[in-house]
C-alpha cells in the first residue's frame, strides 16, 4: 500500500527499437562515419581545385587580375611640321587636353561625398551645377553651363566634354574637380588659313578607321594626307595603376614599362608662302573680274621642276570646319584636266622644227578654211589665203596653219611628242586626286581627231602637265618632274633630301632654244597683222615667251561643243632669254565679252612683274627682235 501523503516512486525501463538486421547501438556511429566521408571528399575537391588553380590558370588569372588593376596609357607622338622654302610655318602642332569624364564613377564619387560633407548641403545635381559653372567660365566662347549639364546628365557611361584645352586650364580644372579626366593630345594650327591650304592640306583626328591611331593626329587632304606616315611620327605607351577601373585616374609612381613616342618628320615644300599668297590674291581678283566659274594656276622653275606655287582662286580654311566642302577643298590645278586649246600647239611647233618639217621664217601658204574628213576646220578670223611664217602660225594662233604643219610631221610622230611630254601621264607630284589627262589611244583615231589634236581639242591635261610642257621648253628640251616637297627633317635635325625628280629629253638644247625664240612672238606688238595674241602678256625690259589657249568646252546639257563656254588659258617663260620661271594658267569659264575674260594675258603680265622684283630677275639684255609673221604681198 502506498503511503498516504508521499509521492508515489516510478521506475523507468529503457526500450531500445531494434532496427531489422541491425543492432541499436550501430545508428549514432554511422552518422559519424558519414560526416567523415563527406568532410573528406569535400577536401579533396578543394584540394583539387587549389591543384587546377596554382598549377594550371595560376598565370591566366593572374594576368586577368593586373588586367584589372592597370591600365596601357598612350604617349601621342608629335606631329611634324610643314614649312616654306624659307622656313615660314604652314602647319604645326601644340600640345592641348581634352576632358572627359566616366559618369558613372563621376555619379558614384559626388553621391558619397554628399554623404562625407553632408554640412554642404551638396548632393548631385548642385555638384554638377557647380562643375558647369566653373567649366564654362574657365572655357569661354567653346562651352556653356546648358552643355556642360546636358553632358553631365546624358545616359551613358563615358563622355568628353571638351577638347583643345590649353594644358594649364585642363589642370585648374582638373584640380577643383578631380573626377574629371584630362587627355593629351595636340591641336593643328595653320597660322596662314586659307595660304596654301589645297596644298598643304588637313589633319584631323580620326576615329573611323580602326587601323588608324586614335591618339595621333592625321592627315585627311592634301599633303597632310599623302605624306601621312612621314608626319605622323610613331606613339609611345606606358603602364600604370588606375583608380577605381577609371583610365583616367593614373595612381601616382606607378608609372613603368615607359616606351617613348617618336616623333614625325618635317616637311619642307618648294612653296614660297609669299609667291603663293600674291598668287592666290591676283588669280581670285581676275576670276572675279573677268566673271569666271573659277581658275588654276601654276609658278614653277624652269630649270628644277620646283613649285613656287600652286593656287585655285577659292580654297578652304583649315581652321574653320565650316569650309571643308568638296568643292573648296578640291586642288582643281592636278585633279580636274581640262582641254586646253592653242596652249597645245607648242607640241606640234615642236615637232615642225624637230623634225625638219619647217623653220622659223618659213612662208607658208594658209587657206581660209580646211577639209579634215567630215569637217572643216577655220581660224578664229575670217581671212583668205595668207602667206604666214612659221613663227607667224603659232604667234597668231592659227588653226589651219598648225594643221597643216602637224600633217607633215604625221600622227605616229606626233602622237610620240605628245608622251614625251608627258600629257596622258601622272606627274607624281604627290597631292591626293592627281589626273593623269588624257589622249585617245591610237587605234581609236578617227579621220577627225588628227584635225583635233593639234589645236588642243579632243584630249586634256592639268594645269600643272601644261606648265611642265613649258617648262620643258625653258629648260633646253630636259622635262623635269615637277616636285612641291623639297627635304624631309628628322626629329634629329637630319635632313633627308627628296628623291632626285625623273627627267625626259623631248627635244634637243637647240630644238627648244629655236621654239623658245619662235614664241617671243605672241606677245610682240606690230603693224600690217604683225602682233601677236598676247602683246598685254609683255613686261617692259624682258623678253617674254608664250602662248594662249581657247578651247570650247563640252556642254553637258547636250554633249556637244559650245559656243559660250570655253577654257581660257596662257603659258609663259620668264625671261625668255635666261629662263627662271614658268607661269600656267587657266580660266574656267570666263565672259568672253569682257577684255578680262578674252585672255588670261594680263594676269601673266601681273604675276611676271611680281616675280622679277621678288627675286630680282636681271633685265633681258636687249629686247626680243622683231619678226615678221605675215608677208604681205
């Protein structure tokens, strides 16, 4: 019986719950053996991912992560200049920055300095205020605050925000907001503007060619352009630690690796600034005056080949992208050929003597009108048969007369002068776009275009082939390359010659002193139909030789040659006697009724006298005899 009042004593048996096939006691220890496994083999997983880590991808991983961290940095190299003759400077390069910034880092940094100076009251928008506001005061007249905040808060990454900015503004700003980067690069300057500039050329900076260099300057027209890789110079590079994966923010001292830019070459042209300046000022003046569609000239060396300049009336200017359209930036002078009229006879009055087919004071029976094939040909002027000297043919430009010597000479001879020079054929002066001309080829002769050739219809050439005929002519019958680039620079101060110019011997020393003397003619002044073409060509005190070209240009509204638009042009040596220089010529287009717009003479006349003073040419000893040009019976 149990005691009243006193708890009543349990006893407790312990059951354990047997398990088929498996004694109780056997579940704790096979969890334990089970954790010991897979801690194991969680080991040798680590252990052999550790193995394939250090041993295999050690050197892959670690190039990704200094990826990471560094970053290439290119050194710009400095661009060459060009220069004149005399050393005067037509394009140059100077060192400026351009600022950008990364907006995302930019967003990042302003919002934690927000949160570190919150005593400011500063959160993005006043910072960026701020930023805008600085950036324009310090950049005026090329950014405004409107331009700066529409930058700061465009949806994208990356941004520049101004470029050409001289180095030491770069860093005030850089300075008072170092979340904005600073690049270096350099700027082009043409300190003559429009003076040379279908010449000399444009560089730019250029993004559309991945083959090209985004941190060098290069060159887009003229010689900027073909001699590119001689201006241009070689990039350097260097490695350093950046900031936060910006590019932009370089670690100090942890510069290394450093491989130094190389810089471009110099160009020094055969340009004298002052010819080409008096020379582009007097040929876009006549075109003006004589109501031209444009025009082209040359002032070459009779002796060297080399260009003392080479204008359009109209060009662009390298510092005002607003000119860089086709039209002003074409070098109309090598790149559009022309047909150029009587200009062209000096080739068959150099064949007539060359060959034995005439001589200077030769009389020669000239009808009023002549038979080639289905056309017939005329002078300028109406007249009968006229007893005309050779000199006479060519001094007063008449067509019938130059026909009639140029058969006797016979188109396969004729043909050969013509290559020899050089018209159909590429100078190689190096300016981009350079036509060749052009002459039809022998087996598509028809019976008209042997009464073509010789008068200057029916082929082309540009106005520097013209020139270099002439030049020819001046030089003893020895054709030299013309050539605009004289020496190169290198960084060292080396100074690399041009390769020496090809030469051709049209005709001999005595051939083209004869043809020489025979075209002192056109610009004499005499009675009885004794004058030539171009008396206003003349300067008082020298002897002048040339000639002048009209040549009826192709109407494209019918295809067909027309009677109110023509080529107007004019060659002359400078002094005949002794020559040193070669003028070309041509009017585009000219109202023929205006006495400017009849002869491009009297610009030769301005030009020649110009060049006798700048360099102060000798007077001709005693003035060109007199020739007689017509008998008169």
């Amino acid at each position: 019986m149990p005691h009243r009042g006193r708890p009543r004593r349990r006893t407790y048996t312990a059951r354990v719950r047997q398990v088929a096939g498996r004694p109780g006691v056997a579940t704790g220890k096979g969890r334990y053996v089970a954790v010991r496994v897979a801690l194991v083999g969680v080991l040798v997983v680590a252990g052999l991912k550790l193995v394939q880590v250090q041993g295999f991808q050690a050197e892959a991983l670690s190039a990704k992560a200094e990826s990471q961290r560094t970053t290439t940095i290119t050194i710009p190299a400095k661009r060459g200049a060009i220069e004149d003759r005399n050393g005067v400077k037509l394009a140059f390069s100077v060192e400026t920055r351009a600022l950008s910034v990364n907006l995302k880092l930019m967003r990042k940094s302003w919002a934690e300095y927000a949160q570190k100076n919150p005593a400011l009251g500063q959160n993005f928008e006043t910072r960026a205020a701020a930023a805008a506001k600085f950036i324009a005061a310090k950049l005026p007249g090329k950014v405004t605050e409107t331009e700066m905040l529409a930058d700061f808060h465009k949806n994208q990454d990356f941004t520049y925000l101004a470029k050409d900015v001289e180095p030491s503004v770069a860093d005030e700003i850089t300075k008072q907001f170092p979340e904005i980067g600073s690049e270096t690069q350099a700027a082009r300057e043409y300190p003559g503007d429009t003076l040379a500039s279908n010449v000399v050329g444009l560089a730019n900076w250029r993004t559309d060619d991945p083959d090209v260099s985004k941190h060098n300057l290069h060159g887009i027209a003229g010689l900027e352009r073909t001699r590119d890789a001689d201006l241009a110079g070689k990039p350097g590079q260097y490695v350093a630690d950046t900031a936060s994966g910006n590019d932009s923010v370089i670690i100090p001292g942890t510069e290394r690796d450093v491989q130094s830019a190389t810089a471009g070459n110099d160009l020094v042209l055969t340009l004298d600034s002052d010819v080409q300046y008096a020379l582009q000022s007097q040929l876009s003046d006549y075109v003006a005056e004589s109501h031209a569609k444009g025009g082209s000239a040359v002032i070459m060396d009779a002796k060297t080949g080399e260009i003392y300049a080479l204008a359009d009336d109209r060009t662009f200017d390298p510092n005002d992208p607003s000119t860089y359209t086709p039209d002003l930036m074409n070098d109309t002078a090598v790149t559009t050929p022309y047909e150029p009229g009587s200009v062209n006879k000096i080739v068959t009055a150099t064949a007539a003597i060359d060959t034995g087919v005439s001589t200077p004071q030769a009389v020669n029976q000239v009808p009023g009108s002549l038979k080639i094939a289905d056309h017939t040909v005329h002078d300028a002027w109406t007249h009968g048969t006229v007893q005309y000297t050779t000199t006479g043919i060519f001094a007063k430009s008449s067509n019938i007369g130059t026909l009639l010597l140029a058969q006797q000479v016979g188109p396969d001879r004729y043909l050969d002068y013509l290559q020899k020079f050089g018209i159909g054929q590429s100078t190689g002066l190096g300016l981009p776009g350079e036509s060749r001309g052009s002459v039809p080829p022998r087996n598509t002769w028809t019976g008209t275009t042997f009464g073509n050739l010789p008068i200057g219809q029916g082929l082309s050439m540009t106005v520097v082939q013209m020139t270099g005929m002439y030049q020819a002519i001046a030089n003893n019958g020895l054709r030299v390359q013309p050539r605009i680039v004289k020496d190169e620079i290198r960084p060292d101060g080396t100074v690399v010659p041009e390769p020496a110019p090809q030469t051709v011997q049209v005709v001999s020393p005595q051939t083209a002193t004869t043809v020489r003397d025979m075209m002192r003619a056109v610009t004499q002044t005499g009675k009885n139909g004794n004058s030539g073409t171009a008396p206003t060509a003349s300067l008082e005190g020298y002897q002048i030789s040339g000639k002048t070209g009209t040549a009826q240009q192709v109407n494209p509204a019918t295809g067909a040659y027309s009677d109110s638009l023509y080529n107007i042009t004019f060659a002359g040596i400078l002094p005949a006697d002794n020559p040193r220089f070669v003028v070309g010529i041509r009017l585009d287009a000219p109202d023929t009724t205006l006495p400017a717009g009849h002869s491009a003479a009297p610009l030769f006349h301005d030009l020649a006298s110009y060049l006798t003073q700048r360099y102060q040419i000798p007077l001709s000893p005693e003035p060109a005899p007199y020739m007689p040009l017509q008998i008169n019976q």
